[in-house]
C-alpha cells in the first residue's frame, strides 16, 4: 500500500486484473467507467479511510476522556457560583461599547455546552456492541461491496463451500484482486475483513453510499445509465 498521506495507484495493470476477476455478464459501459470509479475512489473516500488508524489506541482513549473529566469539574466549579459572580465575570468579559448581557447569555449557555461535551468526550471512541474492531477494513470492504454491485447488479455477499468451508464467490474474488491495491499484502486480511463486514452488514444493513455520492459529483459520466 502506498504511504497513508498518498492515494492508492489504480493503474492500467491493476485495473485489468480487477475487471478480469469479474463476470463476463457485466455491463459493456460500466466496465468502461471503472477505472473513473476506482480513480475517484482513491482520490477521495479511500484516501480518508487509509489515513484512520487500525485501532482506537489507549493514548487517544486517555486523552478524549481527560477532556471529559476537564469539561466536568469546570462544569462544576459554574454551579458553585451564584448570580453575582456571573455578573461579575460577565463584566470582565465585556468588550467596549457591547451589551452587557451578551457575556451573561453565554455563561448561562455555557452549562449546557459542558454537559453535553463531558457526556459526548466520556462515549468517544467506545466501541459498540458489534462494531467491527478494525474500522478501517471495515469501510474498506463497505465501498468495495457498493463498487461490485454496480458493476455486476448482484448481491455482495461472504460465500463459504459446504464442504470444504473454503471461502468462496464472485465477490471474494473481485475483492481480492483489490485488495494488494489498497493494502499492498496480497490478499492477507481479507478473509477476516470480509467476515467483520458480513456479520456487521446482516446485523445492521449497512451500506456504502460511495457509488451514489460520485453520481452526484459527476453528472456527466452517465454512471447508473446501461
């Protein structure tokens, strides 16, 4: 994978292997358009996914809930104090020649703004209950699923083989020809992505809106017309 402050290279090569790894039954035109598609793709929401980190690390866990705690007691410390002081504080703050209830009016709203930033500071970073853990695969996979529905109009969809409990299917293959693109890694850490975002999608349906977000950037590219 190119370094995260640099955007993954589709280039001609790379982009054959992909559309080899398709059907024969997709679209004649979309195919054409795809590597416009994987281009933007880079350019954009994948350039943003690349540059979040594997996990939420203990440090910036630390460092969000210290401003929770922060924003607390200063919360606090404005209930202690009583009318006067207000009005006393909201007379230093007072500019020249400005109304003197402007600073009063923030002071009062001041509250509400700590109390929802300490709640929202304590929950950031809390992983939910089946989030995926690694976020970043996570809508890796959700984007390449939204890419391989419009190409094919079928469903993406995580196929293992009775038999052999081998993974398998047209998606895992469009996938992993992707896949050393974005990650440069062969197809490691695929499998176990293609599980999180499954298991996610049948449990939330959740759904990458890439696909329709570059429509409406680019008109003129005609990308749902057949």
């Amino acid at each position: 994978m190119a370094p995260e402050d640099e955007t993954p290279k589709f280039t001609g090569r790379g982009v054959r292997l992909i559309a080899d790894s398709l059907c024969n039954a997709v679209d004649t035109r979309r195919r054409e358009l795809l590597p416009r598609i994987l281009a933007e793709w880079g350019r954009t929401d994948l350039r943003e996914h690349l540059q979040m980190r594997h996990e939420i690390t203990p440090e910036r866990r630390k460092r969000v809930k210290t401003v929770g705690k922060c924003a607390q007691k200063l919360l606090e410390a404005l209930c202690a104090i009583d009318v006067q002081d207000r009005y006393g504080i909201a007379l230093k703050m007072r500019s020249e020649g400005t109304k003197f209830d402007g600073p009063v009016k923030r002071i009062d709203d001041e509250g509400d703004f700590l109390t929802t930033l300490a709640e929202a500071a304590l929950q950031t970073w809390k992983r939910g209950p089946g989030q995926p853990r690694n976020i970043r695969t996570y809508l890796v996979m959700k984007d390449v699923a939204a890419i391989f529905e419009w190409l094919t109009n079928m469903e993406a969809t995580r196929q293992v083989d009775r038999k052999s409990g081998v993974e398998t299917g047209p998606f895992l293959q469009f996938a992993a020809a992707i896949w050393p693109v974005v990650f440069g890694k062969a197809d490691d850490g695929l499998r176990a992505a293609m599980r999180n975002w499954s298991s996610y999608r049948k449990r939330h349906g959740e759904r990458s809106v890439l696909i329709a977000n570059i429509a409406m950037r680019h008109p003129t590219w005609g990308i749902f017309e057949r």
